[in-house]
C-alpha cells in the first residue's frame, strides 16, 4: 500500500460535508429506531417479506449458504474488523508515528460498539424464527452488530487512505473491497435467517453516522498541531 510520506502533511476532509452527513444520518437512523421500537405495520410486513423470501433460497442452495456462514463468521466478523482495526491503530503508532489519530481511531471503534450494545438492549428486538433454521445467533437483533462493525471499521480505513494520500488503484480496490465487505456481511445476515433487513440497514446507518461523527469532531478539535503557524506581522 502506497502511503503519502510520514512528513508530508495528511490530506484534509471538509467538517462542514461530515457534519451535514453525520445530522443526516442521525435523522435517518432515528427515524428507523422509533419505526422498529414502534413496530410499524409497514416495515414489519417488508421485513417478513424479504426475510421470507431469503430464507426459502438458503434452504434451497446449500453451497450459498455455506459460503455465507463462512464469510460472515471467518472474514466479516466483528471480532476480525476489531482486528483489522486494532493492526490500524498499531501501524499509526509505529509506522506514521501518529498517535492522535490512533487514539482517535481507537476511541470510535469503542464507542461504535458501546452505541451497537446500548441499542440491542434498547430496543430489545427479536430475532426471526424458522421451523427450518441455517444458522443461529444470540442476543437481540436490532441493529445488526456485523454490519455495524463493518461500516464502522471499512469507512475507518477509507477515511485513513483519503488522509493519508494513497495511490488511485490502491484506492479504488479499497473501495471496492469495502463496498462488497458492507453489502456482503448485511445480505448474509438475512440469507442466514438471523437479522431483519431493517436491522442491516440500521447497523449501517448508525455505522456510518459513527464515522461521520468521528470524522467531524476530528477535523474540527483533533488536527490542531498541523496548522500551519500564523506569518509574523510586519514590524
């Protein structure tokens, strides 16, 4: 991966485009939050819709869905994006020498899952049931802790590639990498039988209402020592 030099100065993003993204999100989110605390008819009948439909596939190929387990225990997994992250963090600390942005890294990472927790037990959502189960998963179901932690982790990384500087084929393969990572682990979920769809799509709204907000505060509280010092008045 090509990183800018350690000593040239880390691109910037615009506060002002986080800040309208992450009220966005926050608007969108809690909208989706009081929709499901609620149990709207609506949304409930397209869960059950989707979900059923899903499932009915899961249990017709077995090769699908073996890929699908194993892709959303081994390589999408929260545990393995914690990983992914905390090699992150480590690579700021001794490589780029950057601990603010590891810490600032670090920090979201640990929020994100608190908020993900705090939810669970807010809402307090079941998960679905089938007669014919493929998969299984514990505690309750909204939002999807997998594509929480995916959006969190994946839009951690591509903001660093941005600051950081890195090549354009580097780039797009880390879009695309992030993109099939986030989309693949909230369809698994629901191929699986063991989230709603709507808990995907909250998990990554609130993932990336997370981002938004971590990439905001940054630029506006936690970039400080990069500014360039004020010319000297002419005597």
């Amino acid at each position: 991966m090509h990183l800018a030099h350690v000593d040239s100065p880390p691109h910037r993003s615009s506060p002002r485009v986080a800040v309208f993204a992450a009220a966005a999100l926050a608007v969108t989110s809690l909208t989706l939050l009081l929709l499901v605390a609620l149990s709207w008819y609506p949304l409930a009948a397209l869960d059950g819709g989707i979900s059923r439909s899903l499932h009915r596939s899961a249990v017709a190929h077995h090769g699908t869905t073996r890929a699908f387990r194993i892709l959303t225990d081994w390589v999408w997994d929260p545990a393995t994006m914690r990983i992914l992250a905390a090699a992150t963090v480590l690579w700021l600390l001794w490589r780029l020498r950057d601990a603010q942005t590891a810490l600032w890294v670090a920090a979201t990472c640990v929020l994100a899952a608190l908020v993900q927790n705090s939810f669970k037990v807010l809402v307090g959502r079941a998960r679905p049931v089938w007669p014919d189960p493929v998969d299984s998963a514990r505690g309750s179901a909204f939002p999807s802790g997998h594509a929480m932690t995916a959006t969190v982790v994946c839009g951690l990384l591509l903001w660093l590639l941005h600051r950081y500087g890195t090549g354009g084929a580097t780039r797009l393969m880390a879009w695309a990498a992030a993109v099939v990572s986030v989309v693949g682990v909230g369809l698994s979920r629901v191929w699986l039988g063991v989230h709603w769809p709507s808990d995907v799509v909250g998990g990554w709204l609130l993932g990336a209402l997370m981002v938004a907000l971590a990439v905001a505060s940054y630029e506006r509280w936690g970039r400080g020592e990069e500014e360039p010092a004020a010319p000297a008045e002419p005597s």
